[in-house]
C-alpha cells in the first residue's frame, strides 16, 4: 500500500468540521432594525399577519 502524506492545514481541514454548513466568518451589523426593514419594504410581520387574520375571521359572518 502506497503511504499518504497529508499537511498540517489538510489535517486542519478535515478534523474542525463546522456545526452549521454555512458559518458566518464576519458579524453582520444591520443598518435598521428588524421593525424599519419590514416597513421599508411595504412587508408585516407574521403576528401582524396574525392578527389580521384572526379579525377577519371575527368579523366573518360565515365563522360566527
């Protein structure tokens, strides 16, 4: 059998597998908050989804 020699950084490289496939390597700092990107946008947030839909379904007179 033919011996295989590997370097340092290969070794490196194949024993400090990453939790996550993809790990953010620089912090992302938002410019905005979460709450001024959504409005920026023209988008709302899933409880504002929420509460919309849970109004119309009170005020439905087919859910009554």
């Amino acid at each position: 059998m033919e011996e295989l020699f590997i370097t340092e950084e290969d070794l490196d490289y194949f024993t400090n597998i990453p939790n996550m496939v993809c790990e953010e390597t620089v912090q992302y700092k938002a410019k905005n908050s979460f709450e001024e990107e959504v409005k920026a946008h023209n988008c709302i947030t899933l409880e504002e989804f929420g509460k919309m839909l849970k109004d119309s379904i009170d005020n439905d007179p087919r859910f009554v």
